[in-house]
C-alpha cells in the first residue's frame, strides 16, 4: 500500500517549521500559505493545542472522485495523490470534498495542490523537531492509531473516576419508592 504521514498531535509544539520546509520545497518560497502542509491553532482552557494536517492518503479519496476533469491520480511508486498540472481546471472540488481540507487551489498556478509525499522522501517529517510526524506504512497507521485511541479511553476513564455515589435511604431501601 505504500507510506504515509502518521500525526501525533500530542507531540505538535506549533513551530510551523514543517509548513516552511514543505513550501520552500515544492514552491521554491519560504511561504507556509502555499504549504502542502497546515498547522492548526486552537485554544482549549485556554491552553494553545496544535494539530498539523495534510493529505491521509484516504483509499477511496473523496477529492480524487469529485475531480470533474480526472486530474488526481495516485502516484504508482509512492502511492500518493499527485495532480495532473495539465488537466486541473482550479475547480475547487476537491478543496470541498476533503473532510481534512488537505486540498486547495493555489491562486497562482490556478490548479489544486496536494502532499505528494516528496516523492517518498517527505521533508515536513525530516524537519519537524518534536517528532510529531512521521513516515510509516501503511498498515503501521491502523496501529498507531488504535494505540493512540485506547490510550485516550484510558486517560478519560482515570480523569473521571469519582467515587462511588453515597447511598441515601431511598437506594438502601428500592420498596420505599
């Protein structure tokens, strides 16, 4: 099935340095707007939280069925997306269509951008400090992913463990009811 970007979130300290590397990389400019990849900010109790985004490598991916014109593809080697310069109309579907807004339509080459992976070789992995992100197979996601969920179940049930309920008079005695 071939590799993709794996997300701890967790780890994300909200450097943006993946953000300019991906741009400078494939847009030849130290611009984290026109980046493959995106950093999203947001506040909870009033704690900064981070979570970087880009392309899941979905199997059945929504943008590449909306596409009217056919123009994503998945790459035969990486099994990345990758958009036909040539047959991208800029339409937007795909922008729409992606549940993680991992597409968007680049204003100046008029076309849809999407991670490419580097070719396999991703450089937001390379560059990120914290280890926030990382290039796994395929079939290490569901894993990881698993992993991640029950690790959250159980730090939910620790934080709200409270202690048993006192019992009143009414639950010692269900008759008197």
């Amino acid at each position: 099935m071939g590799n993709v970007i794996i997300i701890d979130t967790e780890k994300c300290t909200g450097c943006r340095m993946c953000e300019v590397a991906c741009s400078l990389r494939n847009m030849k400019e130290c611009n984290p707007e026109r980046s493959r990849i995106r950093v999203i900010r947001t506040q909870e109790n009033g704690q900064l939280l981070f979570a970087p985004t880009t392309c899941m490598q979905c199997e059945t991916a929504m943008c590449e069925l909306v596409c009217p014109v056919g123009a994503i593809t998945r790459d035969p080697e990486t099994n990345a997306r990758i958009v036909s310069e040539k047959k991208c109309i800029g339409c937007s579907a795909c922008s729409y269509a992606c549940p993680f807004g991992a597409c968007y339509v680049d204003r100046r080459l008029h076309r849809s951008i999407v991670c490419n992976q580097c070719e396999g070789d991703p450089t937001c992995v390379k560059v990120c400090p914290s280890g926030a992100l990382q290039y796994a197979p395929h079939d290490q996601v569901n894993i990881t992913l698993r992993r991640f969920g029950a690790q959250r179940v159980v730090v939910a049930r620790e934080m709200t463990r409270m202690p048993p309920p006192a019992l009143d008079d009414t639950m010692e005695n269900p008759a008197s009811c």
